[in-house]
C-alpha cells in the first residue's frame, strides 16, 4: 500500500466525517445565534435556555438528513472494504 493510498483514504475520512456532521452543526449554529439574540434583545441571561432548543432542532435535523447521512457513511465503509485486499498486500 503506497503513501498516497493511505493519504487518499484518509482525506476521503476526513471530508466524509465534516459531511456527515455538517448538517447537525451547522444546525446547532443557527439556533444558538437565534437565541442568542433573543437573548440579548429581551436581556434574559440564562445560560440553559440555549439547550433546550438546539437538542429539539438537531434531532429534527437528525430525522430529516439521517437517511443521507447513513447511506454516505455505509458507502464510504463498502469503498473500505471493497478494497480490502489491497490493504493486505
């Protein structure tokens, strides 16, 4: 296995992985920023009203994009393993 086998395969994990956690993170990112100003133009200051909202908005993004993002990942372990053999030797 050369170099830049290795090299290929883990550049093809690593835009896999920022793929898969995209969705989720970005979607977190939005509604922090919205309570955040929320929270600043109604002056509440509690630091665990963020939670609540941003669990509920990433498992509906969990639910609506889960499906890709399963099908993305099981390609990328059937690319893996379909080239199995190339690792060994």
């Amino acid at each position: 296995m050369s170099p830049e086998m290795v090299i290929g395969w883990a550049e093809q994990g690593v835009f896999t992985t920022l793929l898969i956690a995209g969705p989720l993170l970005i979607t977190a990112l939005a509604i922090g920023l919205a309570v955040s100003v929320f929270q600043a133009t109604t002056q509440i200051q509690e630091q665990t009203l963020a939670f609540i909202p941003k669990i509920a908005g990433v498992l509906i993004a969990l639910v609506i994009f889960g499906p890709w993002m399963l099908q993305l990942l099981t390609t990328f372990a059937y690319d893996i393993f379909s080239d199995f053999t190339r690792f060994i030797g």
